[in-house]
C-alpha cells in the first residue's frame, strides 16, 4: 500500500462512502449508489467488484484480494484522512456480511482523528432479496440469514444459532453457503435441517442472480441435501419454513411462497412438541 499523507485539518478531511453495488445487474443499483460512485476521486475494493463499475478519467482504483478485507478498510480511511472523496464497493448490501462492518472495525482499532471523516453508507440489493423477488415471496414471514464461513466465527456457533432457527421456524437464508476450501458446511447445514423440517420443505439455490450466468434450482429438502455439492460461492440458500409452499405452474418454475400469518407454535410445527 503506498504512503498517504494524512491530513491533521479538520476542514479539509475527505470523506469515505460504502457502496452497495447489489446482485450484479446495473438497473438494481441505486440512484444514491451510483451517484456515489461517480463522486468518488478514489474507489476502493475487491477486484471483481471494482471490475463492474466503468472506468473515469481521473478516478484511482485500489483493487485487492477478498481476504484483505481490513487491511483494505485501514487504506480507505487513510486515503479519506488525506482528503481523498473515497468510495469503498461491495457486492449486494454493503452491510450484509461485507465491508460496511469491516470499517467500522477499522475505525474503532485506528487513529482517533478518523472519527471526523464523514463515513456513509449507500445501501444495495442484497442476494436474498433478489433471490426472493425472483422467485416469489420466500421471505413474507418470519426469516433469518446466517453466513456459514467458519472463517471469522467457529463452526459451534453456526451450528447453534441454526439449531435456534431451526426450531423457531424461520424461514433461513444462508449466504457463503460453500466452497473449495469449506467443501463440507453446507451438507451439514442442510442435513441438519432435514431433522427437524419435513422432507417436502421447499429448499432454493439462487445461483449469481442478477448476472449472466444466473441458476435457480427448487428442491425439496430430501434432494437438497443430497444437492448441497453443487452449491459455490455464488450461491444463495434459502430453506424454506413449515408454511412456506409452491404454487405449481405448467411448464414453468412454481412460485415461492410464505404466507404472512401464522397460526400454529414453531414448537409444534418443527418438533411435534407442545
Ligand atoms: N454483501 C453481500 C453478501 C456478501 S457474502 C450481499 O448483500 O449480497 C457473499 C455471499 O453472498 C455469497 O457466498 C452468496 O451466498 C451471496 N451472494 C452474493 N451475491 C449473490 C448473487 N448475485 N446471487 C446469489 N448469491 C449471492
């Protein structure tokens, strides 16, 4: 990271701004969102991420790996401090699993004088909303997200925070579902699902919606399970509630759907208890 001069002038500080970019396509980025962008002297991100945006004639990019996330949190202060007009981009909602808490982490362990930068952030579309939306209403009751990356807490934690929303019957978005180097997590995850919510339960994999190579796939938990090896860091997974259904249609994906009211205690539904 190159040396920034930063600057001790309350006056002339430059400010910080994270950006939502949302799912992928361009139209469900938001107006504040792009305005941000398009202010910005300097965008910060992960290389994928900064890829999207379309280069401007006096704009700098600091692009970076995925795994640097504070490092490059502490870089965008810095460069905010030196008066820079900084845009920090992360994909979906800044503030779901992304870079909207690592620079607030960044900020409360730094130098003191960053906490006059004007920090904001735009928010975005994150994935389980798009997912949602592109297949019905899955989220119209109750529902929770959990990421399952054991790289920032233990496994034991994750495990029983899905026990808990298991049993309360949240409908359960489970983002970071996978990948080569957690390859077993989400079979777990789902299999796990699978004792206590009813084989029939909907299960959706909601693959890079909003991009290209957009896939969505509807399983019933049974298959789902045996499905979880197709998953990848693209995907989206969300297990369906005890009241959550489809609605059948000829020749096309059914709908999605779970119904606002509910009737029956979570503890009967999901553990045929009273
Ligand atoms: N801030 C992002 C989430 C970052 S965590 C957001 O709000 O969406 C990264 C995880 O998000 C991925 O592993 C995947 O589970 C999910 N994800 C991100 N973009 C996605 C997309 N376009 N389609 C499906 N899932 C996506």
């Amino acid at each position: 990271m190159s040396e920034i001069a930063e600057n001790s002038d309350r006056q002339s500080k430059g400010s910080l701004t994270v950006v939502g970019l949302g799912p992928g396509e361009a139209h469900w980025l938001t107006p504040a969102a792009q305005a941000a962008i398009e202010a910005a002297t300097d965008l910060v991100g992960y290389d994928p991420y900064l890829a999207r945006i379309p280069a401007r004639e006096g704009q700098t990019r600091h692009g970076s790996d995925n795994r640097v996330e504070i490092e490059r949190a502490g870089h965008a202060l810095r460069l905010a401090s030196a008066g820079r007009t900084v845009a920090v981009v992360s994909g979906g909602d800044p503030g779901v699993f992304a870079m909207a808490a690592a620079v607030f982490e960044a900020l409360e362990a730094g130098n003191p004088a960053w906490r006059d930068i004007a920090i904001t952030v735009e928010p975005g579309i994150t994935a389980m909303l798009a997912a949602a939306a592109r297949t019905g209403a899955p989220l119209g009751g109750d529902f929770c997200a959990i990421s399952l990356s054991d790289n920032l807490k233990p496994w034991e934690v994750i495990t029983t925070r899905l026990k808990a929303a298991l049993a309360a019957d949240f409908v359960i978005c489970l983002y970071n579902p996978i990948s080569k180097a957690r390859p077993w997590q989400l079979g777990e995850a789902l299999a796990l699902a699978a004792t206590q919510r009813s084989p029939e339960t909907p299960v959706i994999f909601a693959r890079a919606v909003g991009r290209p190579d957009e896939a969505l796939r509807i399983l019933p938990l049974t298959e789902a399970v045996e499905a979880a090896g197709t998953a990848d860091m693209a995907t989206l997974v969300m297990i369906g509630a005890s009241t959550t259904r489809l609605i059948a249609r000829e020749g096309q994906r059914p709908y999605v759907y779970t119904p606002r009211s509910v009737t029956k205690s979570p503890c009967v539904t999901s553990q045929g208890r009273t």
